[in-house]
C-alpha cells in the first residue's frame, strides 16, 4: 500500500454515502449514550489492511488508533489470517473453555518463550475472561489468596478497565480497597519538580506510606502499575523509578503486578516494558495484542505463586482458539521479526520530529512517549504555569485536533487528564513513508486546529507567535 492510496476520497458515490449515514442515524438512534469512540470518529469502517481502513463512504483512513492498541500488526495482517484460516480449516473446536488444545500449547509456548527471564522459566499461566479487566480481576484475587490480605496499591492517573475492582484501581470509583499513590511525571510533577527528583519523591512516598502504621494504608496484597501509562496520558515511568518499586514490594513480600495490557508485544520498544526496566514482576496482567486482534487475556505469574484452588478464578470464554492462534502468529511475528526494536527506533524518529509541534506551538504542552506509544499534550497557552512548566489542559483543542486528523484521514485517540493527550498507537508494521504521512497529517490538524481557538486575543492564540 502507498501513502498516496491512503489519502482520503472525495469521490464517493451518493449511494454509498447515503448507506454510510444510514448506519450513523440508526447507530444514534439505537446505540448506548454510553458509547464512546463512536461518538468522536463518526466512520463506518467495511474494509481494513494493516494501517489503513476504508469507509463505508469510500473514505480511507490512516488508523493511529488501532483497536485502543490492539492491532501490534495492523488490520488484517496475513499471517493472522492464516493462522485463523488455519483453525477454521481443521475443524478444531472453536470455544473449549481451559481444556488442553494443541492451539493452545503452541501458544503457551510462544508466550513463555518471550517473558522477562526471571518469569520464563518459572511461569504459570491463568487463562481469563477475554477482557483486559478480567486479567486485572484475576490478577487482584490471585494476589489476595497468596498474600491473605486485601488491599490493592494502584498509582494516581491508572487505567485498568471498567469492571469494579479494575475502575477502583483506576481512580473511577473511590473503593477503601484501594489505595493510590503518585505516579512519577515531568510535565505535572505532583511534587513540583519533575525529572529524577520527582521520581526519588514519589518513590519515597510509596516506601513511607507503606511503612507508616497510622498512613491509613495498610500493607497490600499487591501493588500493580503500568510501565507507561496509556490511557492516563501516555507517561512512561522512569526505569530507576520502576527498580524502586520493585524492591519496595520485593523488601516487603508484596506481590508487583505489572500491567501490560497495553504496553505488551512490543509496543514500547521492548517485549515487554518493563523490560526496559529489568524489573520481573510476579504478576503480569496481558490482554489487546496478545490476542492478535482477537479478544484473550491472561494472567502469568511466578510458579510459587500458585496457591489458588480450582474455581478460584473462572470464566466460560476462556478458550477461544482463534484468539490463540492469531495471538501465537502475532507474538512469533514481532518475535522474529525483531518489530519491537523498530518500534524503538522509529517512535524515537517521530518523537524528534513531533518535538518541533511543541517548539512551534505555545498550545502542545509537551510531547512525549515511549516507542510507538506517542502522546501530544494540549493546553491552554494563556494559561498560568505550574512548577514544572505546565499550563491548564486544553481538552476541547485536544478534541478540535482529532477532528481535525479525521478530516485529514487520520485517526487519533485521546487520553490523559480530561482527554487533552492525543494520542498515536499506530501499528508495529508501520513504514517510514506512512509514518511520514500521519506525522505531515498531525502537524496540519494541529495548525488547523490551532488558528481555529477562540480566546482572549480572538481566533489564533494558540498559534506560533509571530
Ligand atoms: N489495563 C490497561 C493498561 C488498559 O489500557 C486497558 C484498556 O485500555 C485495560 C487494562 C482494560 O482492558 P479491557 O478494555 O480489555 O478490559
């Protein structure tokens, strides 16, 4: 596919955009209001192959979002086709709750093969429900039999899904279960300095309150993080910071669960993220490409960890055999075809390159990320500045910026305090000439969207000065 094939169409028929809003009203009109990415990227995707979808209005769109960062290989890749061809065509049962399949084995064996080596070779392995917050659910009661206690310790800004445990680890839903503690961040330092002080402080304040008798918070039965934060704003911890809590936890016999529902598969730049850090957790909680593109979540964790009965954790959908094989096709490919490296590099090279956007643009607040794990910041160029630099979120100029990328034929998510991240996930698979593209697309959404503010000085604010 060429960038020029992926540029957005005019020349649909009349027919075929009358179809496309058909489906929109009826979308609206029957549909939950409690729909999200719906509401903000109005298409109607038929056809789909590595980083571009078409519409059913005949538009094609360069897909940054990629299934909330599900798609490690794009839409469609061939050889996650062939491996659901594959299923399909052996007659091998399709749902097969956690009995043993030779699907199943292949792929327990490419996911072991490719752990933080202090887990590889002592791994167990929970097949979940298919969601990620199944994983995080099993995960919080797999540490709470091991360790007889019951509180969890999340960090300020998680995400980890929407069932109860898992949004009372994310800060939706305040739960005396949970306690949160600061998560280390530059731009918003909750301690007002930032960098490798910021991260010391937070650090210290996790060991203190967990020391601390009278902190309220009582020793946990696991403390899980993400190695970068996605949803919370694309923040990836410091290494040394993420070493720290690993020996906090260590030092204290609390199990350290490291989420990598979204991190996972090479997305960061490594495998995994945490190893950038070297840091093996006891409990890994994995989902989105592990299923490549199909829905699979598992729970991995140290083998003395299995103290947990049969029935501790269960789930009906726990055996969907295509979800397996495409998951093993995907892990093998990123694998062998060294794609988290690439991811490394070329994250740096759009990095640099979207770092112009924020010397150029008094509204990105920063610009930041962690291989092909991108986020822009937005805020309000009039606003005062925080300790560390930053001025107030500008959630509705975040939102003006995605709309303007789907007008341009790009697709961006949007995450961070209020939604004022826009964030890019494109596919591993991604080339150079396509990542050019989405960068030129971005770079003309963010001036479009830029002149278009209204504030004090009129329509422009946000522009670069003069
Ligand atoms: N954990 C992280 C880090 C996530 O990003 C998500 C979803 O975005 C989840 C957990 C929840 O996964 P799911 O939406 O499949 O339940």
């Amino acid at each position: 596919m060429t960038v020029t094939e992926s540029a957005p169409e005019a020349g649909a028929s009349t027919g075929a955009r009358a179809a496309h809003e058909g489906i929109l009203r009826r979308q609206s009109a029957r549909e939950s209001a409690a729909r999200t990415y719906a509401r903000a990227l109005p298409i109607v995707p038929v056809r789909a192959r590595g980083l571009t979808i078409e519409g059913a209005d005949g538009r094609r769109y360069l897909d940054c979002l990629s299934g909330a960062g599900a798609l490690a290989l794009g839409h469609n890749h061939p050889v996650v086709l062939e491996a659901i061809r594959g299923v399909l065509d052996s007659g091998a049962p399709l749902q097969a709750l956690d009995l043993a399949t030779p699907v199943k084995d292949a792929f327990v064996t490419e996911l072991f093969r490719t752990l933080p080596p202090g887990l590889a070779g002592h791994a167990r392995v929970q097949f979940c429900g298919p969601a990620g917050a199944d994983a995080v659910e099993a995960a919080f009661t797999l540490v709470r039999a091991v360790t007889g206690r019951d509180p969890i310790v999340a960090f300020a800004g998680a995400y980890h899904g929407m069932t109860a445990g898992a949004r009372a680890a994310s800060g939706h839903a305040p739960d005396v279960r949970v306690a949160r503690l600061p998560y280390p961040q530059d731009y918003r330092c909750p301690f007002g300095v930032g960098g490798t002080e910021g991260a010391e402080l937070a650090a210290r304040w996790t060991e203190s309150v967990l020391d601390d008798p009278k902190s309220g918070v009582p020793l946990p039965a696991g403390v899980i993080v993400e190695p970068v934060q996605g949803e919370g704003g694309v923040l990836p911890a410091p290494d040394a910071w993420m070493r720290r809590m690993r020996r906090i936890t260590a030092d204290r016999s609390v199990p350290l669960i490291a989420d990598e529902i979204q991190t996972g598969v090479g997305r960061t730049g490594a495998f995994w993220a945490v190893d950038h850090s070297g840091v093996t957790p006891d409990v890994m909680v994995l989902s989105k490409a592990i299923g490549g593109s199909l829905p699979l979540a598992v729970v991995v964790y140290h083998e003395d960890l299995d103290v947990w009965g049969p029935g501790a954790h269960a789930g009906t959908f726990r055996g969907n055999q295509l979800a397996m094989a495409a998951g093993t096709a995907t892990l093998a490919h990123v694998r062998e075809n060294r794609l988290a490296e690439r991811a490394a590099e070329l994250g740096s090279r759009m990095l640099s390159r979207l770092s112009e956007l924020e010397r150029t643009y008094p509204c990105v607040g920063e610009v930041r990320g962690r291989g092909l794990m991108i986020g822009l910041e937005f805020v309000d160029p009039d606003g005062a500045q925080g300790p560390c630099g930053a001025r107030p979120a500008a959630p509705a100029l975040a939102a003006a910026v995605q709309r303007e990328c789907l007008h341009r034929g790009l697709i961006v998510e949007l995450g961070g305090r209020g939604g004022s991240v826009v964030r890019l996930l494109p596919p591993l698979t991604i080339s150079d000439e396509q990542a050019a593209a989405v960068l030129d697309r971005l770079a003309e959404a963010v001036g479009a969207a830029a002149r278009s503010q209204p504030g004090p000085r009129g329509p422009g604010r946000a522009e670069p000065p003069e």
